[in-house]
C-alpha cells in the first residue's frame, strides 16, 4: 500500500511539475527573450547602435550556449534538474537584471554573454525534467506543453514589451529589472520542489562524471545528425525573429502593427504546439515530422523575402505554425534516440543546444550584414538555413526492419 500509495502521489505529483516547468519557460525565458526585438528600438535609439550591432546583440545571447550546452546538461545529470533550474533561475535573475545597467554596446554585450550562461542551462533541464517524469508514451505531449509554454511567453514578450511594459514600468531598463525578479522567484519555486524519487535515488546520477557522459552523446551518431537538423532550423528561425520589427518597421509599419505581426508567429506556435506533438506520438515517427515542420518554417521564413502587404502576415503565420511543435518533437528526438533516455537527456539535450548556441550566434548577425544588399536577402539566407536541416533529416539512421529500440528519431 506504501508503493502505490508513494506511486499514485507521484504520478499526481508530475503534473504540478509540468506546468512550473512550462512558466519556467514562460516567465524566465521566453518573455525576457522576446521582447527584446521588440525593445530593441528603444534599446538602440538610447545607445546609439547600428543594424549590425544590434544582430550581434541577439546573438550574443546564444553565445554561452555553445559552452553551457557541454556543462549544463551532464551538471543536471549528476546533480538533478530540480537543483539546477532553481540555481539557473536565481543566476539568470541576476545576470538578466544587470543589462538594464548597461551604457554602451560593450556593456549590454557584456551582460547578455552572462544571460546566456545561466538562460541556456534551463531548456535542457526541463527538458531533462520531462523525461524522468514522464513515461515514453507521454513524452512527446510533455514536451509539447512545455513548449507551449514557451510560446505563450514569446508571444506575451513580443506583444505586450515595447507598447505596455516599458510605457507602464517607465523605461526599457526597468523591464529587465522586473524581468530579472520573477526569475529569481522560480528559483525558490523550483529549490521547493520536489525531486522524482526514482531519478533521486538512482546511483549512477551520482557516480557519472563529466567526461563520461559527454563522451557516451558524442558517439552517437544519429544524436549529431538531429543536432546538426535542429541547430540550422533554429538558426532560421533565431535570425528571423530578432531582425523582423526592425524590419517591418523600415517598411513603414507602425510599432504596435509590426510587434503583433511578430506576436502572430508565436500565437500560431502556441495554438499547435500539442496537437503536433501529439500527432508524433501517434504516429510513432518523429523524422517525418520534423521535415514537414522544418519545411514550412523554410517556406514562410524565405516568403517574407519576397512578400508585401499581406502576403507578410502570411508567411508569418506559415513560419509560425510548426515553431514550437518542431522544438518539442525535436527535444523529445535526442532523448529517444538509443543508448540516451532519461539518463543521459541532459547530457544529450545540452550538446544539442550547444550546436544550436553556435547557429544562434552567427545567423541573426550575418542576415542583418546582407540586408545593405537588398532587404530581402536576410530571409532567403536564414531560410536556407532551415533546407540544410531538412537535408540533414535524410542521414537519420533507420532502425532494423522487426527490430524495436528506443530510437523513434530514425523512423
């Protein structure tokens, strides 16, 4: 009666911690992250930076991604997630707060590489999370509600940052101050909760070290054909976005008109995040997912290169549709694929966000530099990203024809 009573408080238990971990992702990632483009105007008019400048800004967040992806996920693999999203939560509130202090592009580049350190150790832990609290079969949901999650601070971010927050909290710095004080609540919220107790007891998250669990995710092959997949979507997708109000607003589209065309990617993110995910657990295949997905955020994010007027919120919304289900299923992908499962997920999530932290870096800045040779030359470049991913899909390893394994990423 002990165990199924301890088992029935468990399974209770996982949903309280699904949807702290999805206002994780709301509250102390996504909105602080996305309504930055959208600030932004503000930020660059105040310090005086250029087009070029301001992709390097963007970027800069995504830098500490590419080291914190190595450290980050084996961290949450020997210490438990639950201790390392509340000591993220508490750094990023920190680190975040400070970039309100910042006078000059060194300064704010200087903060954001900070953020970025502790910000990019949170999706692979909740990742992570996921996967210890959930069993296969609801996997793919799980990560779809976290995902949601996600989207719903995007949109909130993109939204609400530039015409509500900084007019009501009186400025751009104060935003990121308040920003920085709801992450260090999650913090506590998170050091309060409660450890899964069969992850907690496991002897192996205690006696693995570093080096071996980096060097069992690097061997696996098809782990680096779905990092390699999802770095260049979200590089697409990374660049798209930060460069997408500066642009609409050079085309002469009032602020609040261009930050809700923005918002518009995310609401249709939101809106189709789980039945996407859902879709793949039924389905039982992931790869052919992911390249549809991965194809219609090409399609939209290269249409905006030639689009006008309406066509605009078109291929918004196309680009938009497959964002957060492609993340979800992506995440769900690397944790499944063999030899990784609950185990290893942070180790193997990490090293996908460290190649998606590389993509991040380079392909706002690079985009940006191309639009002194025609406006619409960013979106072809960063829809070209996201064909380089669906190319990638096509070096999946399949499984054996009758043979079953945990590798649903190959099917």
């Amino acid at each position: 009666m002990t165990a199924h009573a301890a088992h029935v408080q468990s399974d209770s238990y996982k949903w309280l911690v699904l949807t702290l971990a999805a206002f994780t992702f709301t509250f102390v990632v996504a909105i602080p992250q996305m309504s930055l483009p959208v600030l932004f105007d503000e930020i660059s008019a105040e310090l005086g930076l250029s087009l070029v400048q301001v992709g390097w800004i963007w970027g800069f967040g995504s830098v500490m991604g590419i080291l914190v992806g190595l450290i980050g996920g084996p961290v949450g693999d020997r210490f438990g997630p639950r201790r390392t999203l509340a000591v993220a939560c508490l750094l990023i509130g920190i680190a975040g707060a400070a970039r309100g202090l910042s006078n000059s592009f060194a300064m704010l580049a200087f903060t954001m590489l900070i953020t970025g350190f502790a910000q990019w150790s949170i999706p692979m832990n909740i990742h992570k999370t996921c996967g210890v609290w959930f069993p296969k079969e609801q996997l793919g949901m799980a990560n779809g509600v976290v995902s949601v999650g996600m989207a719903l601070g995007f949109l909130a971010g993109s939204l609400l940052a530039a015409t509500v927050f900084s007019p009501l909290l009186g400025g751009w710095r104060n935003v990121l101050y308040v920003y920085g004080a709801v992450a260090i609540l999650f913090g506590a919220f998170w050091w309060f909760s409660q450890e899964n107790a069969r992850d907690e007891g496991r002897p192996g998250n205690q006696m693995i070290t570093f080096r071996e669990a980096i060097g069992h995710v690097m061997r696996l092959r098809n782990l680096w054909v779905l990092c390699i997949a999802t770095a260049s979507v979200s590089g697409c997708v990374n660049g798209m976005l930060g460069f997408l109000p500066l642009y609409l607003r050079d085309l002469g589209w009032q602020p609040a008109i261009a930050d809700s065309t923005l918002a518009s990617f995310h609401a249709a993110s939101m809106l189709f995040a789980i039945p996407i995910a859902l879709f793949s657990d039924r389905l039982g295949s992931r790869r052919g997912v992911l390249m549809a997905a991965a194809l219609l955020i090409c399609n939209g994010t290269g249409l905006l290169g030639f689009a006008g007027g309406v066509l605009i919120s078109a291929a918004v919304l196309i680009a938009g549709i497959t964002r957060d289900g492609f993340m979800a299923i992506s995440m769900t992908a690397v944790i499944e694929v063999k030899g990784i499962g609950a185990h290893f997920a942070g180790s193997a999530t990490g090293l996908a966000m460290s190649v998606m932290g590389f993509a991040n870096v380079f392909a706002p800045p690079v985009g940006n530099w191309l639009a002194k040779f025609g406006s619409g030359l960013p979106f072809l470049f960063w829809a070209s990203l996201a064909f380089l991913g669906i190319v990638a899909y096509l070096f999946l390893q399949q499984p054996a024809p009758g043979r079953t394994g945990s590798s649903q990423a190959g099917n």
